[in-house]
C-alpha cells in the first residue's frame, strides 16, 4: 500500500474526471508530470504507468474517495514532444 493518497475517478456519467490526492500525492503526481515535461522539452516520447495494489502498482490508492464515482486502478501518463 502507498503512503500517500493519490486517486483517479470517474463521475457516475463518465464525463468528468477527479482527482483526489493529500499533499505527498499530490507532490508524487507533480514530480511525475515534471519529469514526463523534461523528457519531451528533451524530444523524447516518453509515458509512466499509475496503479493500485490491485493492479500490481503502489503509486496509487486502492480506496475510493466517492460513493458517487469508479475509482480507476490505471492511470497512464503520456509525455509527447513538440512536432
């Protein structure tokens, strides 16, 4: 298990997106999304995988914030370089 939390959910519709996470997740995503940023200011084509315990991953929480929403156990980021 984590020692931050960091969740990905889905509203009831689908049609939004919430992240919830404390300040450790919160900084854990940053850095992640930082580092996605250098690698394509770099050129480079780059992606990181997200997950629960679940999934095998413990970059994740496995604990829904929401009865109202669907906790994703997968998140993947992309980092794509200037064309």
């Amino acid at each position: 298990m984590s020692d931050h939390l960091l969740t990905f959910e889905l509203s009831k519709d689908k049609d939004e997106l919430f992240v919830h996470g404390d300040a450790q997740g919160l900084r854990f995503l940053a850095k992640n999304l930082i580092q996605l940023a250098d690698h394509a200011d770099l050129g480079q084509y780059d992606h990181t995988h997200l997950m629960t315990e679940d999934w095998g991953g413990l970059e994740l929480s496995n604990i829904s914030q929401s009865q109202d929403s669907s906790l994703l156990n997968h998140v993947k980021l992309y980092g794509w370089p200037k064309q």
